[in-house]
C-alpha cells in the first residue's frame, strides 16, 4: 500500500509541476508581448535605435560634407521642391 501512495504522490507532483511550468511560460509571454509594445517605440526614437535600424535596412546616412562632395561630383542632383 505504501508503494502505490509513492506512486500516486509523484504521479500528483510531475503534474502539478507541469501545471505550473505552463502557467509561468504563459505569464512571460504575455508580459513580454507588454513589454516589446512599450520598449520598441521607445527605442526606435533614439540614436542608438536609428542607427540600428538603418543599419539594419541597408541605409546609409551621409554627414553634410560626404552630402556636398556627392552634389559636386554631379552624382545626385539637388532639387529646390519650394517653387
């Protein structure tokens, strides 16, 4: 008889534990979902999160001076848009 408590007492336990484990990867996934909506805004609008993500895209920001000898190579043509 004590053997079969043991075995029903473990058999209680791994699904208890089981529960719970499920429970736990359910709870951070949703605060992570949470989480990743508030942070990704947050970060896309700094320095650091512009840079990666331009980096990220392929795009390459010019400084004013690499922008002033593209125009004078005559490789980019400047268009004034206001008139």
């Amino acid at each position: 008889m004590n053997t079969i408590s043991t075995i029903l007492y473990v058999i209680v336990m791994i699904v208890t534990a089981i529960f719970v484990l499920g429970i736990f990867v359910q709870s951070n996934n949703e605060m992570w979902k949470n989480f990743k909506k508030d942070y990704t805004p947050w970060f896309r609008n700094t320095k650091v999160g512009m840079w990666y993500y331009n980096r990220k895209n392929g795009v390459k920001i010019l400084s004013d001076r690499e922008y002033d000898n593209i125009l004078k190579s005559g490789k980019v043509i400047y268009i004034d848009m206001e008139d």
